[in-house]
C-alpha cells in the first residue's frame, strides 16, 4: 500500500500542482482580461476623440467648400462687371465723341450767329447814317 500511497500522494501533488497552475493562470488571464479592457476602454476613448476630430474636419472642409464656392462666384461677378464696366466705358467713349461733335456744332452756330449779329449791327448802323443823311426820321 505504500507504494499505492505514494502514487497517491504524488497524484494529489501534481493535482495540487495543476491547481496552483490553473489558479496561476486564471489570474494571468484576468489581469489580460483587465489590460485588454483598459486598452479596450483607451481605443474606444481615442476612437472617440477620432471621430470628434474627424466632425470638425468635415465641418471645416464643408466651410472651405462653400467659401470656395463663394470665391468662384464672387470671380464670376467681378468678371461680368468689368465686362460691363468696359462695356460702359465704350459707351461712355461713344457718348463724349458725340458731345464734342456737338460742342463743335455748338461753336459753329455760335460763330456764324456772332458773325451774323455783328453783320446786322453794321447793318443798322448803316441804316441810321442812311437815314440821318437823307434826314429821314424813324417813327
């Protein structure tokens, strides 16, 4: 019985041991389980922040859409006003010939009219020396 007791004793060592083992092990596992859950919790935190991070980007990438949108249409106004500013500025060209034909036409008629009143006035002049000479009264 001895010998059955020693290999009895041994089996209880080595399930003693295997239990120490299990025990051993049972708590490497839980303290993998406690790490991978904090760096679980420290991934999705990160995740998180990602996200938060990737909301504002998209935001300002939307801002910076529009304010180029804005950019493209405000260039698009500025190229149809100066269309039309040179547009007016022809017209404007166009006009000022037109006006200084007709100052020109203007002092022209002025110069003949000048011309004409002093002829009249000569003329009446004459008139009155014709007139006085041949003592000739006006009513």
């Amino acid at each position: 019985m001895s010998q059955h007791s020693d290999a009895l004793e041994q089996c209880y060592e080595h399930l003693e041991d295997s239990r120490n083992s299990l025990k051993t092990m049972e708590k490497t596992m839980n303290d993998h389980d406690d790490f991978f859950a904090s760096k679980r919790s420290n991934l999705n935190a990160q995740v998180m922040n990602l996200r938060a991070q990737n909301e504002k980007l998209v935001y300002e990438l939307s801002r910076y859409q529009n304010l180029g949108t804005d950019n493209m249409n405000l260039q698009h106004s500025m190229r149809r006003m100066t269309t039309e500013h040179d547009k007016l500025r022809r017209e404007v060209s166009t006009l000022q010939k037109e006006v200084d034909d007709l100052e020109m036409m203007v002092n022209s008629i002025d110069t003949k009219f000048d011309m004409e009143f002093q002829k009249c006035g000569r003329n009446i002049l004459q008139l009155q020396e014709t007139y006085k000479s041949r003592d000739i009264r006006l009513p």
